[in-house]
C-alpha cells in the first residue's frame, strides 16, 4: 500500500510539473529599452558662423581693442570672424588703418584675446571711395557703431563689420548673431541706425 502511495504522489508530481512547464515559458534575459542619445552640441565646424561666433569668450569690441593697439593712431575699419582651420584658431580678423595710410590685417584670437598675427594689406578695395582722413574724421568709430548695432539688435552679439561710404562720410554695416538667427544693422557716420 505504501508502494502504491508513493506512486501515485509520484505520478501526481510529474504532472503537475508537466502542467507548469507547458504554462510558464522561458523567457531570455531582456535588455533596457533603447533610449534616445542625448541631443548634443554641434561641431564648431559644422555650427553656422554666427552661432560659433556667439560662443566666443572675447567680443569684437575687445578685440578690435587690442588690433587699434598695434600701432599709433589706427582706427579699425572692417572686422570678421573666422572659425578655426588647420592653420589658424578660431579669430578675429581685424583691418586698421594707419595716419600714413598702411592698412594692416591684426589676427586676434577669439577665445584668449592674444594677438597671433599682422599682415599688411593692399589698400585699393578701401580707398578707391574713402580716404584715409574719412577714417580718422569720421565722429562714429566703428567700436561705437558695434555698440549701436548691439542694442538695436536686441542684446546680440556683434560678429562682422565692414565699412562703406555714405555721402563724403563713413557708415558701417555691421551683422549681428542672435539666439536663432543673425541681424544686419546699418550705422551711418552721425551714430543714428539708418534703414535700408
């Protein structure tokens, strides 16, 4: 009798087994769902002008500063940023123009503020309209103008500026970054924003 008792405990064993292996199925270790990456920063290369030029820790301003710096009475007259290649860092490119009337381009790093470079430029493409007292009599210079155009862009960040004859007189023209888009603000030679 006993025999047959374990037998049949046996017996009901086996199937209750049976019954929870056809019901329970074996399941491979899951990973974590795939999250998406963290959207990040673009590429200083692959950022448009005006949106690396913003990140910049020195301003046109400061680094239009220290190109006037170079020689006695220089006033700049056109400035642009350059992000970095293989031979330059990312900069400020700087032309001042001298009493005597040498023009030199000023290379002034955009991220220490030192100045790298001075290459002497040809003077045709600035004086076949304007002369150099223009420069030296104009009553906006064009650090001035830069604050100008700041404030009427809004708080952005003056990146280029370039200057053009206005009568007898000297305007710039002068692109400003801001947050989502870049601005360009026209400053004529008596300070006042001029419309296009």
């Amino acid at each position: 009798m006993l025999t047959r008792f374990l037998a049949t405990v046996g017996a009901l064993a086996l199937t209750t087994g049976l019954a929870l292996a056809q019901t329970t199925t074996p399941t491979a270790p899951t990973a974590p769902a795939p999250t998406a990456p963290a959207p990040t920063a673009p590429a200083a290369g692959d950022m448009k002008e005006f949106q690396a030029a913003k990140l910049t820790k020195i301003s046109l301003a400061q680094a239009i500063t220290t190109a006037e710096q170079q020689g006695a009475g220089g006033r700049a007259i056109d400035a642009d940023f350059e992000k970095a290649d293989g031979k330059n860092p990312t900069h400020w490119a700087i032309k001042v123009v001298y009493p005597d009337g040498k023009l030199v381009e000023h290379g002034i790093n955009a991220d220490t503020g030192a100045l790298y470079k001075s290459e002497n430029q040809p003077i045709e493409r600035y004086f076949t309209r304007l002369k150099v007292s223009d420069f030296q009599n104009a009553k906006t210079s064009l650090k001035d103008a830069l604050t100008i155009a700041e404030q009427r862009a809004g708080g952005g960040k003056a990146y280029e500026a370039e200057v053009e004859r206005e009568g007898s007189a000297v305007a710039y023209e002068i692109k400003v970054a801001l947050a989502d888009k870049e601005q360009e603000v026209k400053v004529g030679p008596d300070g006042q924003v001029m419309k296009d």
